[in-house]
C-alpha cells in the first residue's frame, strides 16, 4: 500500500478519535452545574453503576480493601429454646387465638393456665401515641375467638408465670369493594441499609431477588441526612422544610392533619391501608416528634410493638433483637403476612412496613437477618402472597455513623441505599409498557420523589379517576412506570449537592490556609445553629475546631463557584461534614461562604441525652457530658 496512503488514513484515525472526546467532552459540559464534574472523567477507566449523559455513579466493590477491616458477619440469634405455646389461625372471618396444647409439658411439669388481654391505645396524657391499656385478662382453653387487632397472652402454672407473648389478631375489613382485584402496594423497609452493604451483609436475599425479577434501582440517590425527610419524600413528596411547614412533626395532632399522606390516597380510593415501625421509641414519626392522636391507616401497628417492647428481650447490636419468645424482624414479617391474608378477601392494601432493629446501630448486623429473610420471601412467593402484589423493598439510607463512614467507600454507601421492586406477572402482562418503562428506569439516577409519583401512578392505572399531583420537593420528578430522560442530573432529580453521587470531587490539601479558612468558618455555623434553638439548647457545648479530617472541592464553574466538601473534628469531640458553596468575586479573596448541608458522623446520642426530645440533638455535645468525661480522665 502506498506509504502516504497510510499516513493519511492514520491522521483521519486520530482527528476522529479527537473529535470523539471533544463531543463527549460537550455533552457532559452542556449540562448544568451537577454534570459538569463528569467532563473531568471522559476517559476514566472506573466502571459506573449508572452511566447516563446527566449521571455517572461509581460502581463499589461491596469488598473493597478500605473496608475489610470493618466488615463481619453476626451470626443468627435463637430467642427461645421452645415452640411458641401460642398461635393465631385465621378461617374465613374468623380470627382464632389458640394454645398448642403439644408444647404444654415443655413449659411446665404442672397444669398451666393461659389467659389473654385485648391491648387498645390510650391517648390521654401528653404523649398520645405512646401509651396503652390494657383489658382484664380472660381464660381460654385450647381456642378462643377473638375480635380485636392485638392481644397479650400470659400462662402459669401455681407457681409462676411460663409464658407472655403478643400477638396479631387482624380483623378483616367490614366492607368488600368493588375493586378488590386491584393490586395490593406494600412497602418493606430495613433502615440504613446501603446498596453494596445489602449484597454484602444479606447475599443469600440478594441472590433471591437477583435470580427472582426483582428490579434493582442501582443508583438510587438519597435526598437527605436521616430516615424522616427521606422517607417523607417516598409517603409526601416533599422535602424535609416542606413536611415540617405542612404537617410538623413536632405538634400535637399535625401528623393527623396532613393530607399529603400516600396511603391517605390509597384509602380513598378502597384500600386497606397499614403502618408498622418494629421499634417504637424511635420511629421516623416519634422519638423526639409527637407522633399520631389517631391512627393514620386502618391497621396502626404501633400498639403492637409498644407492648411486644415491655416483654423479656434479648439484645444484639444495641437493639431489641429478641422481645419475648420472638424476634422483633419476624413479627413485622409475620404481620406483613397477615395484613395480606386478612384484607385479600376484601378489599386492595397499601402498607409501609419499617424495620430498625437490626440494622440501625451497627452496619454489620443485617447478616444476622439474612437467613430470615430468604424464607420470608419464598414462602410469600410459594404462598401466593405475590400473586397480586407489588412490592418495594428498599431502605432510606446507608449506614451513616462510625470508621466505615469515613472511608470513601463509606461516604459513597451513605447516599445509595438499596431498593428491588417486584411487579406481579397479572401486572406486568396487563400493563406492558409501563413494566418495560420501569426496567429501563433502573438504569438511571432515581429518587424517594420518584418512588412517590409512582405509587400514584399505580392508582391510576387502575382508577382513570385518579389525578396524580406532582412532587413539592421535586416537581421535575416522575413514575418510574414512565420513560425517564437520561440527562436527568441530581438538580433536576431534587438531590442536593452535598447527597449527589454522580459528582466526582478533587482532594484538596488539607493544610492549606484556604481550607483552614473554611473550616472555621463552618464550626461557627455550627454553635450559630446551636444557639439558633434558644432554651432548647441551653446546656450544650461551644465548639471549637481541632482538625480538618478531609476535604474535597467540586468546581461548578471556574474561578466563580466552588463546592466544598470538607470534614471537621471539633473540640469538645464531634465529626462533622458539609458542602460549603463559595461564590468567588472578581479577586479569588473576594468571597462569599455558604452552609448548604451538614451531616453529623459520629455518634452523638450518649453525648446528648439531655436534649433528645429536641431537633438540636444532631448539633449538640452536652456540657455535663463534656465535665464528666474531664472528670474521669483526671481519676486515671
């Protein structure tokens, strides 16, 4: 071949290879501020989870070596030695508690006696979704029908009591609609819970879904710090000051007020609807919020765990792994089963089913549930409970506190929590284009917002009626049953900056004056939010900074605006991040400082038990706290 034939044909080779990456250099630049980072990463050879024009999410190794340290298996916890000496069966409408009458020798050598109790709420006193009655306790033998929701069992012998136990004694519904038929939408929900820590933590319920078809949102974007805005946006769509604005979480009978509720939706439209968080004293709507005067779904299952809290426990990770002869994950998968098995008949439900007991307090726990979790699903699936089910099984955030947060792979696992959606095959048969919609989706940057468009579109579909009414907190957001736009970014998808994944950052030194600027600047943000919450904080410590841990920068747009991603350890001791956004002047010194977020990293509930009962908590380090721990570091 002729030598400058050659020539030619290599130099049309590489203006086309140039002119490759200058395209894709402009199509990741066109964007808006949220994309612009992705410019920088044309040719990175990292492998993403999400690669879309408008979002590239790294793809963890769920068994990085920053890690390794960290993680470990739990291994799973008995809570008895001995079957349940009681048992609920359901007959057509008939709800029947029953003594198995098998067991009884193994409790006890002499004769026992069992009676029951029927466990209603009581809502005088100041705390209205915290208190219970109980009735007198009645006598049973074998079997007895029962025609309240919740009930407590306790068995003696002359001696002592043997046995207590709480249970679950669903009423069906009172009524049958005409859309009966119409598919059922439950929620399951493990707190904390990142993407790769589900596959790492839970394999054999991640290989079940996997292999099952189920639909996994790789790159679902949690859009705040904590479970309440997070979970606010998937059951309002609103973000965290339009929730508190709207239906405030921290007055009396607000809660109950708000019409924004999804499952306020559902309920017009016939549905059953059900509520159940499996460890009471900090649900996402109590702890240090009022909670509900009445309850907000037809079946309420706070009652139930409030008096499944006062029995015997057994502890794993911090938490109440075992309350009485059972453990606290189980009963919400059994009530998950009955809610399905008593309404079936009736009419639809829609239900959200929360589970903090064993994932809140350590990152690693979840393993000891793993084995759990697979029977549950089969036997949901091999019992037919998702036959005309939908179900989203997803968790509000990664773990957010501890060593493994501060890792890179830490920091990434906090913003990706896990979701797998199964879609019945009536449903997906009969709706076709919005199933092929939805595996599409699951490629793409999505949000608890679009989590919330899409519970009503499901309502819609079955009900031409239905109006669906657009996110607060995102207006741009949509049903995951529809195409989605691949150019969506984390601005257009209501993530703030400090939350998005799809930014890559630059490390920054962290010895710098400018850094050291910053971070000053943001510890007394920190005291001017402590003192923002007048009597409320009365008693918390002044902070003052002691070290920069990390710090990365993110250019919006050069020698204009800078995000700042910076880590700082104050003294008294506490773990603090945030975005700092700096809009620069005509001279680079000319600048102006913003606090966007912050997240807290460290542990701080022991170190503010005084203000629990206050949204200070997350920013306070109590001062008695602070003359204790000088105390005893001067004994030793």
């Amino acid at each position: 071949m002729d030598m400058h034939l050659i020539y030619n044909y290599k130099i049309i080779l590489v203006g086309m290879a140039v002119l490759n990456v200058l395209y894709l250099v402009f199509e990741a630049y066109k964007g808006n501020g949220s994309s612009l980072d992705i410019a920088t990463n044309v040719l990175d050879t990292r492998k993403y989870i999400i690669d879309t024009p408008g979002c590239r999410i790294e793809d963890l190794n769920p068994f990085s070596n920053e890690i390794k340290d960290y993680v470990y298996k739990i291994k799973k916890l008995s809570c008895r030695n001995r079957g349940l000496l009681t048992y609920v069966t359901r007959t057509d409408n008939a709800v029947t508690l029953n003594i198995n009458s098998s067991l009884l020798h193994d409790y006890s050598a002499f004769k026992i006696d069992c009676c029951y109790s029927i466990i209603k709420r009581n809502t005088t006193g100041p705390k209205p979704d915290d208190n219970l009655s109980f009735s007198d306790c009645i006598h049973f033998n074998d079997s007895v029908t029962v025609n309240e929701n919740f009930v407590k069992v306790e068995c003696s012998n002359f001696l002592h009591k043997v046995y207590e136990n709480i249970h679950a004694t669903l009423q069906p519904p009172k009524w049958v609609v005409s859309n009966k038929d119409d598919p059922s939408v439950i929620l399951v929900g493990i707190d904390g819970v990142s993407r790769s820590n589900f596959i790492r933590s839970m394999p054999r319920t991640f290989e079940f879904c996997e292999r099952n078809s189920w639909i996994n949102l790789g790159g679902y974007n949690k859009i705040a710090d904590n479970t309440y805005p997070n979970l606010m946006a998937v059951l309002t769509g609103m973000n965290y000051s339009q929730a508190v604005n709207s239906c405030d979480p921290y007055k009396i009978s607000a809660l109950n007020n708000c019409e924004h509720f999804i499952w306020n939706k559902y309920r017009k439209r016939n549905y059953s609807t059900a509520y159940a968080e499996d460890t009471p004293r900090i649900a996402t709507f109590n702890g240090i919020k009022a909670g509900f005067i009445d309850p907000p779904t037809d079946y309420y299952f706070r009652p139930y765990f409030l008096a499944a809290d006062d029995l015997s426990t057994k502890y794993l990770c911090l938490k109440a792994h075992c309350t009485g002869p059972e453990k606290t994950g189980i009963r919400m998968q059994v009530l998950i089963k009955d809610f399905i098995s008593a309404i079936k008949d009736s009419t639809p439900g829609f239900g959200l089913f929360w589970m903090n007991s064993f994932s809140h307090e350590d990152v690693n726990c979840p393993s000891s549930m793993d084995d759990d979790f697979v029977e549950f699903f089969e036997e949901l699936e091999s019992g037919g409970y998702l036959d005309n089910t939908i179900v989203i099984f997803l968790s509000d955030h990664g773990f957010r506190f501890g060593r493994i947060r501060l890792t890179h792979t830490g920091w990434m696992e906090e913003r990706l929590p896990f979701i797998y959606i199964w879609i019945p095959h009536r449903f997906r048969m009969n709706h076709a284009v919005q199933y092929t919609n939805l595996v599409e989706n699951s490629n793409k940057l999505t949000t608890p917002y679009d989590i919330y468009m899409t519970l009503q579109h499901i309502l819609a579909l079955s009900n031409k009626t239905f109006i669906e009414s657009p996110s607060q907190g995102c207006p741009q957001c949509q049903s995951l049953l529809k195409p989605m736009d691949s150019t969506r970014t984390c601005v257009s998808s209501g993530v703030p900056q400090h939350f998005c994944t799809c930014s890559t950052y630059e490390k920054i030194n962290k010895d710098s004056a400018r850094l050291k600027e910053i971070a000053d600047f943001f510890v007394e943000e920190i005291n001017k939010i402590v003192r923002s919450y007048g009597n409320a904080s009365r008693g918390c410590s002044r902070y003052f900074l002691d070290r920069i841990s990390h710090a990365k920068s993110l250019i919006v747009k050069q020698d204009v605006e800078e995000n700042i991603l910076i880590g700082v350890v104050t003294n008294p001791e506490a773990i603090f991040e945030a975005t700092i956004r700096i809009i620069y002047g005509r001279d680079q010194t000319d600048k102006t400082m913003t606090l966007m977020e912050t997240s807290r990293l460290d542990r701080y509930a022991p170190k503010t038990f005084c203000v629990q009962n206050s949204p200070v908590q997350m920013y306070c380090y109590y001062m008695f706290v602070l003359i204790l721990h000088y105390h005893l570091l001067n004994r030793q």
